[in-house]
C-alpha cells in the first residue's frame, strides 16, 4: 500500500495528505519529501506503465494524469465584513464550489499582503494571484482617473452600463494586459460621503483648511484641493489611527467602509456629499491568467460578473440600513450638491485637457447617464 500512497501524492494531492497543492508557480510544496524521492528517479516508461495498470485495475481514478489544484489568493486591504469583503467571499465561494478543487481561491484580507500599492507590484510578478483595487488604479493607468470625477457615476444601473461598454472597455481594460494585468470585473465600494470632526460640510467652502483623509491617487487628491482643503494620503489601514490621532481631520469614503472601521468612534459629522461612486475593480496577473485552461478562464469571468451584481445590490440595501446604525452617534446632514457641481467643473477642464482621450471618456459615460 506505500507504493499507492505515493502514487496518490503523484495523480492529485489533497489538502492534509503527504504534499499541498500548488501554488501558481506549478511547483510543489513538499512537507516531507523523503518518502517520495526514490519515486522521482524511477525511468519515466515504467511511472507511465505502472499509472496505465493501476487505473485498468480499478485502484486509481484515471483523472491522475489531470494537474494537481491551484491555489490563489484574493488580496484586499479591507476588512471581511465590508461591502468588499462580502462580495469576495460571495464570489470565492462560486469559485470553489463549481470548480469543485480544480482552482482553489483563499482570500487575505485587511492589508494582510500589503497595501494597495504593494499588491499591485506583486501582482504583475504573480503574487498575489488576484486582487481588489478602487482609486489608486489611477496610478497605473490615467484614465481610470475619470472616475474620480464628481458626480459622473449618479446610479448603480448607470454604473453597469459603463462596465459594459465597449468604449469604455477599450479605452481602460484593454490597455492593462500589457502592465501584466487583467480586470476580470468591476464591483462596488460605493457612494462617497466626507466624515470629520471639526464642522458639517454643507457647500465645499466648509472645507476650507480641513485636512482629509485620501487615498492614493492624483484626481482625489486635485479634487479636494480644487474644494480648498489639504488633502493627505493615508494607507486605508492606519486611516482609524490617524482619525483618532487628530493627524488628520476627516476622511470620505462609502458607508459601508465607514461602519466596517468604526469611524463613528472617531468622527462627530457625516456629510451626505455622495460626491463620487467608487468601482472597485477585480484585477488578476496577466502572467498567471495566461497559465489557465479556458474552461477555468469562462469560468472565473461568469462569476466575477455574478459577484459585480451581489455587490451593487448588496450596496444599495446596506446604504439604507447602515444610515440608520452610523446617526447617532454622528451628526447627518445633506449638503448643497449644485454647490459642488459647480465647484467641480475646473476639475473635469482638467483632467480632459490633461489626460489624451478623457474629454471623449467623459462624454461616453455621461451619455450612459442620460439614457437611464
């Protein structure tokens, strides 16, 4: 029986048996290899015949010239009762229960295997495997920065037609492939609102001297300093800290983020604004996406486009629900969004002006708004 003991760790390990499964690279992880070592050195014509005898007898399934399972992780810098931990989850597990062993997908969440940043570069060498990225895709290619422009998302149903839309593909995710990355789908993190501890934010003239809380990102950065506040940009998983370290004033980020960090605890107003609507886009290796049979490929992209409608409506409900958890203990209000408007329009001048195509990419999503 040792013989077939080795020959199962051969055809396909399991998890808890002699060998772990394989990580992306295809080498595998071996806890004890001693055991099976004599078995590598045997002539590869013998291995071949000795597999074909044991099938026809019956003692091993003949799924043993398949590849041992791959093993991903789904990198995230945010905790997994957010919206976007949710919908990780929602989507992990379409993965692994339909493909049944072949692609096993783990998620690390809350900045685990760093930030944003940090994932994105080891995204492009294969490691991470996946991940979930909102602003800072701005700092890998321009112009997904057209998505930091105020109140050009007003719905998720607009939302899903721009996902959708051949223009927009072209122009944002057909471009990535060459960076050593691929956007498999576009969830939600969801509508902005502004959090702070010194005054309500009812116009942007309120944000005068404010220091915010940002992500990374050039148009977040020039927007809340086209509303003359000091915008600084902070890793998501020190915002708590500086928050009730007084480093900064505020920060503006969906509901759902602000209930899944407590910033209640560390915040007195929330301010209403609604001033963006953040994808969050679902973002693999080129390298290791290239590695994958096309059945696993379909299957993969059918759940992330699964998982991107769990998510907005997901957010839709939360919205309702969490207004309610986050007042008391802040103070609410709603603002002056014309205000707003019109305070953003040098940015949209800007952006169109400074980024080749964002002028047309504007007009494309606008016009999606339109025909709702």
């Amino acid at each position: 029986m040792k013989m077939f003991e080795h020959f199962a760790f051969r055809c396909r390990p399991t998890w808890g048996e002699t060998a772990e499964p394989r990580w992306s690279s295809g080498r595998p992880v071996v806890r004890n290899p001693a055991p099976i070592a004599w078995w590598y050195r045997m002539h590869p014509h013998l291995l071949r015949l000795l597999r074909v005898a044991l099938v026809l007898l019956g003692i091993a399934p003949a799924v043993c010239s398949a590849d041992p399972p791959r093993m991903w992780r789904l990198a995230h810098v945010v905790t997994p009762d957010s919206l976007i931990g949710r919908t990780a989850a929602q989507f992990v597990t379409m993965v692994n229960t339909r493909l049944q062993g072949r692609l096993v997908i783990q998620v690390a969440p809350a900045g685990n295997l760093g930030s944003d940043e940090q994932i994105i570069r080891g995204l492009k060498l294969g490691a991470p495997e996946m991940t979930l990225i909102s602003t800072p895709m701005s700092t890998v290619e321009a112009k997904f920065g057209v998505f930091e422009m105020p109140y050009l998302i007003s719905t998720r149903a607009q939302m899903k037609q721009v996902a959708e839309h051949p223009q927009v593909r072209a122009a944002l995710f057909d471009r990535l492939p060459a960076q050593g990355l691929r956007v498999l789908g576009v969830w939600e993190n969801g509508f902005r609102h502004i959090t702070n501890n010194v005054r309500p934010i009812v116009t942007p003239a309120d944000l005068h001297g404010l220091t915010l809380r940002v992500p990374s990102g050039l148009w977040r950065v020039e927007l809340f300093k086209t509303y003359d506040a000091r915008p600084l940009p902070v890793p998501f998983t020190e915002v708590f800290g500086a928050l009730q370290a007084g480093v900064v004033d505020g920060q503006e980020n969906p509901l759902a983020q602000i209930a899944s960090q407590h910033f209640e605890q560390v915040q007195r107003y929330l301010s209403l604004t609604g001033h963006i609507y953040s994808p969050i886009f679902l973002l693999v290796s080129e390298e290791v996406w290239q590695t994958l049979p096309q059945d696993l490929q379909g299957a993969l992209v059918q759940a992330a486009s699964q998982a991107g409608d769990f998510a907005r409506t997901e957010g839709e409900r939360l919205d309702a629900e969490l207004l309610r958890t986050l007042a008391p203990p802040m103070q609410v209000n709603r603002v002056d969004t014309e205000a707003f408007l019109r305070a953003s329009a040098a940015l949209y001048d800007k952006f169109g002006r400074q980024v080749p195509g964002g002028r047309e990419l504007i007009a494309v999503i606008q016009s999606l708004r339109e025909r709702e």
